[in-house]
C-alpha cells in the first residue's frame, strides 16, 4: 500500500497535463472501458459506477490502467491491432493519473454521460434459434475454478446459416467465459462433461464479459456466416472463477439464421496450429519454462482470415503467431506477452487479412511450470483436454480470398457499442415490481440503486443518476 501511495505522490513532479475532471474526463473513460464489467452486479468484484466509488479506488485504478492490467486485453496492439480493441490510450492512462494527482475533482456532474445500464437483455432482439444449459451450481472453490462443457441438441432438421451469435450470461457475477463449439458428437440429449476447459469442435465464438454479439460482416455482394449443420450440437465451455461454489447459471446461446435462400460465403474455423492434441502430445516438465511450437503450410491457395483465438491452459505464458509469405514478407496475427486464462478473446482483424498461397503460420509460446502460488508442486505436464493438461492451440475464422477481401471492415459486423443499446430491453417482459435494497415496493427515484423485478424472472439493479 504505501509503495502504491509513494508511487501517486512522486507522480507530480514529472507531470504538466492539463486539470481533468470526473464528469468530463473521467467517467467517459469509465463509463465506455470498465463498468462493462465493474458495475453492481457485474463479474468484477469492485463497482466503478459512482464517483465515490472510484475515488475510493482511486489508487488501485491508478495502479492497475498505468500497468495495463485494466481492461483485461491481453493481445499487444503494437504488434497487430483488431476490432473493437478494448485498451486505454496513453492519453486516457494520463488522463487517469492527471486526475488523481491533481485531487480528484469532480466537475460540473450535470457534464457527466447517460450511465450505461448493463445487464443480460439481447443487443440483437428474437432470436431463430436459443439453446439454454441446464441450471447448474458451481463447483469451484475458494482456490480453484471450476470448467464444464454442456453439449446441447439443436434440435434443427436441416443445415441453417448462421449470421449472428450471442451469448446471455445467465449469471452475470458468475460466467467468466464460455466458448461455444459444434460438438463433433451430435447426441439427441443433453451431455455434461465436467472438467473440461476447450471448445469441443469447430469454435464458434468465445465470450467473455463485456464482449459484443458476433455478426458476420455483411455487403451488398458478400454474406459471411457459417453453417450450422442438421441434427448437430452445441457445446459451452462454461468457465466459473473461485469462489462462486453454489452459485446457479443457466446461460444461453442464440443463434440469428440467415434465410434459406441466402447464398454465404462460408467462414471455416479450424485449429491450423494444434499441437499435442493430435499426431503425438507434447510434455512440459516440472521446474521450467518450455517452448512449444508449431506451424501450418504452406497453405494451398489465397486465404482471407477474419478472426484468431489463442488459446493455451493455466501453464501457457506468452505466444505469438504469424505468416511467412513467399516473398519473405511477415503477417504479424496475434502477440500475446502474458497470457492470462482468465481473459481469452477471439481477437477479430480489423479488415480481413490476406495471407497468399505458399505462405507458412508459425506459432510458438512458452509455458512456466516453475512453483508459483496456483502451482506449489509442479509435475510434468502433457498436452490433451482436460484442466490438468495444456493445450497450445491457435485457431482461425478464415476462407478462400476474393479479391477486395481486405478491404471489408469486420468491424463493422460487431455492434459496436452496447451501452448506446440500453434500452434494447427484452420487449417480451413486463415490469413486475421495483424494490430497494431493503426488500421493500418502491417507486423510481434518482440517485437510489433500486431492484426492477420482471416477470419472466429476471431482475436488473439500477441507478439513475441525474
Ligand atoms: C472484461 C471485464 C473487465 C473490464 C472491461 C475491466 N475490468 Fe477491472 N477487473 C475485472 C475483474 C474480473 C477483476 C477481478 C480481478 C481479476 O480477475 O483480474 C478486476 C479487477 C480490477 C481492479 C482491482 C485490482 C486488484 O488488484 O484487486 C481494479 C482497480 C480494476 N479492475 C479497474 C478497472 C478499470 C479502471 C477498468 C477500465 C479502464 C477495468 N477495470 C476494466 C474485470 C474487468
């Protein structure tokens, strides 16, 4: 703590930035970067929602946006950039920190932003088609986190296009991730696998909070989507972090089809770099760091890649992955320098990225089964599927090049912001009743958190701040 402290007051000294306020400087930062996941409610453990509430942890914000902790976003910008990066710019992070070193003032608040409201309401409306996991209690513990994958019957009778994806957390404070897959099994029923850490099949998309729906980018002579086929399933990979033992979920995925008639250009998702897993495992023995690598190619023909999504298990530490052409040149495609299990993202390009025929993917990472707190006696480990093995795994959302491909914005597909979307609330409820923290009817009123009860079930904390 007083080092943290030391560390504000020397700050001074070295800065001129201007004078920043919370209502004009601050809470736009906040507002659009953080409460996403740091609202009441939400799946961070401290809320940044109040001006008191951030000058009470002023310090650590300093500390952990002046690191870059926060947001989670654990791909380096430098190295490529992609859609909808969630990271702070420089001049946000000495925003940040002119702000505090300056005393925190807190402005005009009649200045401040419409507070964003976030909850587990659709961005994208009704859905064609949503499967539910059944309700299901953690098992994670105080120390360690708990990973099950459900595997859920779609149910559909002939191959549909998907347009869109979207995940609805069932439990807000609970649901750190979920990747969802086709599972390579179809099965008629419900399939629950416990300890189980990776997408099952073809991934689909990955969610963590604050993520947005995926929708396929879309113009007048190109529809990208992917097929889900008849009779298939789909996985969750469901991840809940220490410390949510008991608590229920029932987290749902839903699909948006395009119509029948719609001819797509079909997205493919594969693992091209997987190693371990297939072909012979890999091992990882105890008291050191390991690297692993692996490659692809050369690849047969032009390729347009839309999305990557690293991935490796709780051992992985840094991994990087990029094209060979064969003109020499290199596609730079993901550099993760600290790989962090608990912030894993599909990392969507900003525009497809052409890699040409002949070109080579390489991938390489290093894994740290050294002692540290979560791993006080390390044992080899080997590659496979379960939350004791690693898994050192690049996959990709890509296709076969057409000319102009790197000219679209995948961008563009992903609803951009969703908190401008906050009254897109479910139409299909009605208001049931409002109450205040003490459980008793109340009526709306400013500046007051209050609980608004639905009547399907679902209840949203909000404050309205004037
Ligand atoms: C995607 C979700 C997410 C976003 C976005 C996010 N956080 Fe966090 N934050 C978390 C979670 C979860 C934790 C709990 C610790 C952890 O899991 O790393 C946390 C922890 C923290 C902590 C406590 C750190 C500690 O040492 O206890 C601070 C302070 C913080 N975040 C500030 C911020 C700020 C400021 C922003 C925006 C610039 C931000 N966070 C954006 C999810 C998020």
């Amino acid at each position: 703590m007083i080092r943290k402290l030391l560390f504000i007051f020397l700050i001074p000294a070295i800065c001129f930035g201007q004078n920043p306020n919370y209502s004009e400087d601050i809470a736009p930062i906040l507002y659009g970067k953080c409460l996403q996941c740091h609202y009441d409610g939400g799946i961070a453990p401290l809320t940044l929602e109040t001006y008191a509430s951030v000058v009470y942890n002023a310090g650590m914000v300093q500390n952990v946006t002046s690191t870059g902790e926060m947001p989670p976003w654990p791909a380096d910008t430098l190295f490529q950039n992609y859609a909808n990066e969630n990271i702070l710019s420089m001049n946000e992070i000495s925003t940040i920190m002119d702000w505090i070193t300056n005393g925190v003032p807190i402005g005009d608040t009649s200045l401040l932003p419409p507070m964003p409201i976030f909850g587990n309401s659709s961005q994208l409306g009704v859905p064609d088609l949503e499967l539910q996991m059944p309700t299901y209690a953690s098992t994670a513990t105080s120390n360690s986190d708990d990973y099950v994958c459900f595997s859920i019957p779609t149910g559909l009778l002939q191959n549909r296009r998907i347009k869109a994806i979207e995940v609805i957390p069932g439990n807000l404070q609970t649901v750190h991730h979920v990747l969802v897959s086709v599972d390579p099994f179809p099965n008629s029923s419900i399939v629950t696998t416990a300890d189980c850490m990776g997408p099952q099949g073809d991934m689909l998309y990955s969610y963590a909070p604050g993520a947005l729906p995926l929708t396929y980018p879309e113009n007048t002579n190109n529809s990208f989507g992917v097929v889900l086929p008849a009779n298939s399933s789909v996985s969750f990979a469901m991840h809940y972090p220490e410390g949510s033992l008991g608590q229920l979920d029932s987290t749902k995925v839903r699909f948006y089809f395009y119509p029948q008639t719609t001819v797509i250009r079909e997205i493919s998702y594969d693992f091209l770099i997987n190693e371990g897993l297939f072909g012979g495992p890999f091992y990882l023995p105890p008291n050191q760091i390991t690297e692993i690598t692996g490659s692809f190619g050369p690849t047969n023909q032009d390729y347009s890649f839309m999305s990557v999504f690293p991935h490796m298990h709780l051992l992985g530490k840094d991994m990087v992955i990029y094209a060979v052409t064969p003109l020499n040149d290199t596609i730079k495609l993901i550099k993760i320098n600290k790989w962090d299990f608990e912030w894993q993202y599909s990392y969507f390009f900003e525009k497809f990225i052409k890699i040409p025929a002949g070109s080579i993917i390489y991938a390489k990472g290093n894994y740290d089964n050294t002692v540290s707190p979560s791993n006080p006696i390390p044992v080899t480990v080997q590659s496979g599927f379960n939350t004791q093995d690693e898994m050192f795994i690049g996959g990709f959302q890509y296709l076969p090049y057409q000319l102009g491909d790197e000219n679209i914005s995948i961008d563009n597909g992903l609803i951009s912001s969703n908190f401008n979307d906050v009254a897109t609330i479910s139409s299909s409820r009605d208001l049931f009743k409002i109450i205040n923290t003490l459980g008793q009817s109340a009526h709306p009123k400013l500046n007051t958190p209050l609980f608004y009860i639905y009547d399907d079930g679902t209840v949203e904390k909000r404050i309205v701040i004037e």
